[in-house]
C-alpha cells in the first residue's frame, strides 16, 4: 500500500515539473459586444398585442416612441405621469427583460 501511495505521489509530482510560466507573451482581452438594432415605428405599426399587455400592465400609460429589432422584439419609450421608462415585448404582447 505504501509503494501505490509513493507512486501516485512521484507521478502527480512529475506533472507540476512540465507547469512553467511562460513570460515575454502578452495577452490580450477582447470585449465584443453586440448591441441589438432597433428601427424606429410608427405608433400604428406596433401591434395590437404589445398596446394591449402595456394597458394591462402600467394604464394610463402613453407610447411616446416605439422601435422594431429584427427578432420583431419592440422597444417601447413611454411615459406614465411625469415617470419616463423604456420597456421591451415580443409580438405577442410578452414582456422581455433587458
């Protein structure tokens, strides 16, 4: 038993040898980030699901711009009061979280 724990222990201590830390390379971080494309609407563009779920969800709630993406996800600025917010759905009137 002693000579199966020294050999495990010679042989895991051989792969640390092969770890070296190679200096003089530099890494570089590359941070891409991809930002989703809305296009602007028109307010009777924007189906009538969407105005639905936004009546149900903040009434009295006015669309002051709406957008499109090409997922057909809708960005909407709104305006409930003197409270301003931007709000994302899909077509069918489901709120996305952004």
């Amino acid at each position: 038993m002693k000579k199966l724990i020294l050999s495990a222990a010679i042989v895991l201590g051989s792969f640390s040898t092969y770890a070296a830390t190679v200096t003089g390379l530099s890494r570089e971080i590359c941070t891409v980030s991809i930002q989703e494309q809305y296009k602007e609407v028109k307010m009777e563009e924007i189906p009538d699901a969407v105005k639905k779920s936004l009546e149900t969800a903040y009434p009295g709630a006015i669309i002051e711009k709406g957008f499109v993406s090409g997922k057909k996800e809708y960005k909407l600025e709104i305006a409930v009061g003197e409270q301003k917010s931007t709000v994302y759905a899909d077509a069918n009137g489901n709120w996305i979280k952004k």
